[in-house]
C-alpha cells in the first residue's frame, strides 16, 4: 500500500467549463494529483480516480453513456448549482455531488480522504483516527448548539427580530446532529446497548413527524397496528434512521402515489413493519440506500452500504425486502425477537 509521499491521485475532467476546470486546478494544485482534460466520454481511455464533470454535459445521451464507462473510471463526481434537478436514473452512477458554491471545501474534503483511505496506517490508526474524528465532530456540534442559543438570547433583544434564518439555521444543526448521531449507531452498531421499544408507538410517532411529507405527495395514509405485538429490543436511533430512509426513497421515487398503507404484524418468534404504495411507477435506483446513515444528502456506493446492511442484519436481527408488482409497492422490515 502507498504512503502519502508517493500517492498520485488521478483525476479525470470533463472540461465543458473552462472557469470550473481552472477553478479545480487551482484547489489541486497542492495535492498529489495528475489531472487530464477531456472533451467527451469517448476520450477516457485510462485509468482514474475520480472522474468529474459538470451540469452542462448533462443529458439522456450522456447518461446512457457514462454508464458504457469502462470499470477503471472508479468514482464519479457531479459537479451541479443547488437548484440543478439531478436525474433520478443518474445518481445511480454517481458517487460524488459537489454543490458549486462548496467546491473548494468539499472537493479537498473528497481528496483528504483519498489519501486517509490509501496511506500506510494499521487498522488500529485507522480506527483511532475515526474515534478522534467522531469525537470532535461531537464537540462541534455541541459548541454550535451552545453559540446558536446564545445568538438567539441576543438577537431577541434587538427590535425587528426576524426569527426566520436563525430557525432554518438550528434546523440544519439539528439535521448534523442527527446524521452524526446515525452514523455513530450504523458503524459501531455492535458496541450500543438495545432498549425495549413498542414497535407501534414508535413507528407511529415517525409517521406524525413525517406528516408534512406525506402531504405532498398523497392524499391517504392509512395505519393498521397489530396490538398483539411484544415489547421489542431495538437500536432505536438506527431503525428511526432506516424507517426515514425508506419514507424518503418512496417519496423519491415513485410517481402517482394514490395511497399508502403502513401496518405491523405479530409471528411469534419475529413481527414485521410493512408499507404497501399504490403508485404508477418506482425506480429501483435509490432501493439500497436505506441503510444509508447519510441519506438522503449523500448517496453512498454499493459497497459502503452493503457494509452497513450486513452488519445491521447480522447484529440487528433485521431484513428488508421490496417488491413492485402490478402498481403496488411492497416495503417489508422484518425483526426477529425469538431464540
């Protein structure tokens, strides 16, 4: 394995804007990185890191072709405005979306990693360094909480306050707070005690928060609980994780939704969680990414999220399966409780 010092990053770009690629170039600049301008798909013929490009190549023929990639374009990076509508059949062939206005941060973020990920440490580094790094993420996180109330205490003095960016500002807080406190649970799922939960309550307060949601996009929500359900032991910040995952890529990805119907089922030795969607159509593309701790802001690549499912499956006693048949969308959680 290479170490920092002889590590090459090669990267490939898509140049259909000269100001971004300059822009790139200049962020680079100061990392170990090879980079080759192209003018179509056709030209990448050679091995790279990360391939990049931007919203203005974007169209069905492009997208049809990025997916002719050879293997050896390992990750590719969308670079796209906020406002920019990503094509649900494209983020499948996505790893990476970078806002425009975040490039320099979250591009050297992109690279940092790399390198993290590439470099000559032992396991016990590694894991060492991501308990660091939870752990001052959790310092921040608390210290933001702190200044925002006290910004809060001093705005309210002034005259003309308007509450308004402050609310949306501890809003996106609190969403940092929860993804982190997501990932904590998916990645060291083995080392969090379970607690005692009544699977209906539970699920029925995510469906009241989740309400507005649903509002958008149906006019009927049904819930049928079965009462007979045992008291359950569960993760349950990992499985409010899941369940919100799967209300979102419904919410994605579907079209026409009539109804939706959310029950639970007692089978003695498990009890399932099941949502069935009358809808036109589903796109499978997002499917894999309930076990997605950042979701729905970062898609994830197969083989990050097939780590967090088995682990959530081995240690969780938990499956999901999905069905869509005859314009009916079939979400089945299934917990095992029994010996």
């Amino acid at each position: 394995m290479k170490n920092q010092d002889n590590l090459l990053i090669k990267v490939a770009i898509l140049d259909q804007n000269i100001f971004i690629t300059e822009t790139i170039e200049e962020i680079l600049k100061n990392y170990p990185c090879e980079i080759k301008k192209f003018k179509n798909l056709s030209e990448v013929r050679e091995i790279c890191d990360y391939f990049i490009f931007y919203q203005e190549s974007v169209n069905d023929k492009f997208i049809d072709e990025i997916f002719q990639l050879p293997e050896f374009v390992k990750r590719k990076v969308l670079i796209c405005d906020k406002n920019f509508s990503i094509p649900t059949r494209l983020l499948e062939a996505l790893q990476d979306i970078i806002n425009i206005k975040e490039l320099d941060f979250l591009l050297k973020e992109l690279m940092d990693y790399h390198i993290l990920i590439h470099s000559d440490k032992t396991a016990q580094e590694q894991i060492e360094l991501v308990q660091r790094l939870m752990n001052d993420s959790s310092h921040y996180i608390n210290s933001m909480l702190v200044y925002s109330e006290a910004l809060r205490n001093a705005l309210s003095k002034r005259s003309g306050f308007d509450p308004e960016l402050l609310i949306k500002f501890e809003k996106i807080i609190k969403d940092f707070e929860d993804e982190f406190l997501s990932f904590q649970n998916f990645m060291f799922i083995n080392k969090i005690p379970l607690q005692f939960e009544d699977i209906n309550i539970f699920l029925q307060r995510i469906l009241r928060e989740r309400e507005n949601d649903f509002k958008t996009k149906i006019n009927e929500l049904k819930y049928f609980p079965d009462y007979t359900l045992p008291m359950v032991k569960i993760n349950p910040i990992a499985l409010r994780k899941i369940i919100n995952n799967l209300i979102d890529i419904v919410l994605l990805s579907t079209k026409e939704i009539t109804s939706i119907e959310i029950s639970t089922k007692n089978y003695k030795k498990n009890l399932s969680i099941n949502f069935s969607i009358n809808c036109s159509n589903f796109d499978k593309t997002l499917r894999y990414q309930i076990y997605n701790p950042f979701f729905p802001r970062s898609i994830l690549e197969y083989a990050f999220v097939n780590y967090f499912r088995i682990k959530i499956e081995r240690l969780l006693k938990m499956s999901i399966q999905n069905y869509f048949t005859e314009n009916k969308l079939t979400f089945v959680i299934r917990i095992d409780f029994g010996d």
